[in-house]
C-alpha cells in the first residue's frame, strides 16, 4: 500500500544523469506520497522550472550540459524560484565538497552511496524549514521557533553585509558582484558565518539574519 502521509500534495524535481538512480529514487518517494518529476540535467531542469515550480529540488551534482552548481546558480538568481530548497547528490563526499555545494546555494549535502530513509528525514526536514520560512501567500511564519545561536556572536562589518544579501536570496556570485570581490571571498565569509553561529546551510544563516533585523 503506498504511504501518502508523508509527501502528500509535495512536488518534487529530481535530477540526476544516471536514469537507474533516477528511477530508484523517484520509487521509493511516490511511494512515500511525493509527486516527482525528472530531469537528468541542469539544462533540461531550467526548463522544467519554466512552466513548473516544486516544493523542492533534488540534484546530482556532476551532470553534463550543465551541473549541479550553476543550476543552484540559476534557482537562486531567479526570484521565482529562489525560495526552494536544494538537496545536493554527490559521490564527492569530502569536507572541501561539501562546503563548495553549500556555500553555492544548496540547503542539504548528501554524499551518495545513501539509505534512503536518510533521503526522506533530509527532505521532509527541508520542506518543514521551507514552509516555516516562506512568505509567500497562504503560508504563516508566526509560529516558527527562532533560530538558536550563541549569545555573544558578532559579526565583522562585512560579514553583516555579506548576510544581509544573503538573507535577500542572493547566489554568492551576485554577492561576490555587488561587493567588488571574489566569489571564493564570499564563500569564506559565509563558512565563517556558519562556523560562528552553529548553524548548517545558507537557509538558516538567512533565517537567523531576518529573524534579526540583520536584513
């Protein structure tokens, strides 16, 4: 019988060049209730995301035409799509990796091979995170639990500007861009920021930003 309590109305994008990992992972989603549809890669998903807006993203990180990271580029830059979650797949499971796939733009680094249990807690843990956030119409932030972070937490003046574009929904290039630097610079920032406040992804440091007044 399928399991519709989890995933229920939830869309998901799901990308990925190899297709027996795309028609493994599609399975066992639908049949904790999510809808899902594929592309196997960044290219094709950019015309997916025209005419279609899921509840989250779920992509591989190496795919030809166009990859992993300039596809989270692309989400992030477009203010239509900016708010949905990324769960980057990858079979890069180092430190150095994982940081590039977060300080690019993805909420979620999982390293592949992965249970996918672990898959469904990541993604059902990201589209709570997401509605809790969201603004847009029909959706309520008030009764979110604030972010927790140390006390005595400061920021350098430029990493309180680098959070603020960041909590606008902006790629690290554009950051990069607007403050006259080095995209590897604003990376650096934003791993610091990361490192001082606990927290685990971009969506929390933007989250923690507003809930602030930061932004």
């Amino acid at each position: 019988m399928k399991e519709t309590s989890a995933g229920s109305h939830r869309r998901l994008l799901l990308i990925d060049d190899d297709p027996n990992l795309i028609l493994l992972v599609k399975d066992y989603l639908e049949f904790r209730g999510y809808e899902v549809i594929t592309a196997e890669n960044g290219r094709e998903a950019l015309e997916v995301l025209e005419h279609d807006t899921p509840d989250m993203i779920i992509c591989d990180v190496m795919m030809p035409e166009m990859d992993g990271y300039s596809l989270v580029r692309h989400v992030r830059e477009d203010p239509r799509t900016s708010w949905i979650p990324v769960l980057f797949l990858s079979a890069k499971g180092q430190s150095q990796d994982r940081v590039k796939g977060l300080n690019t733009g993805a909420d979620v680094y999982m390293v592949k091979p992965f249970e996918p249990e672990e898959l469904v807690a990541q993604v059902e843990s990201s589209l709570k995170q997401a509605a809790r956030m969201s603004e847009r119409p029909g959706r309520s932030t008030e009764t979110a639990p604030k972010i927790q972070v140390p006390f005595d937490v400061e920021l350098t003046p430029t990493e309180l500007k680098v959070v603020q574009f960041v909590a606008r929904g902006m790629a690290n290039r554009e950051i990069a861009d607007e403050l006259n630097v080095s995209q590897r610079t604003i990376e650096s920032h934003v791993s610091n920021m990361l490192g001082k406040t606990g927290l685990h992804n971009r969506t929390e440091l933007a989250r923690w930003a507003i809930e602030n007044n930061m932004a």
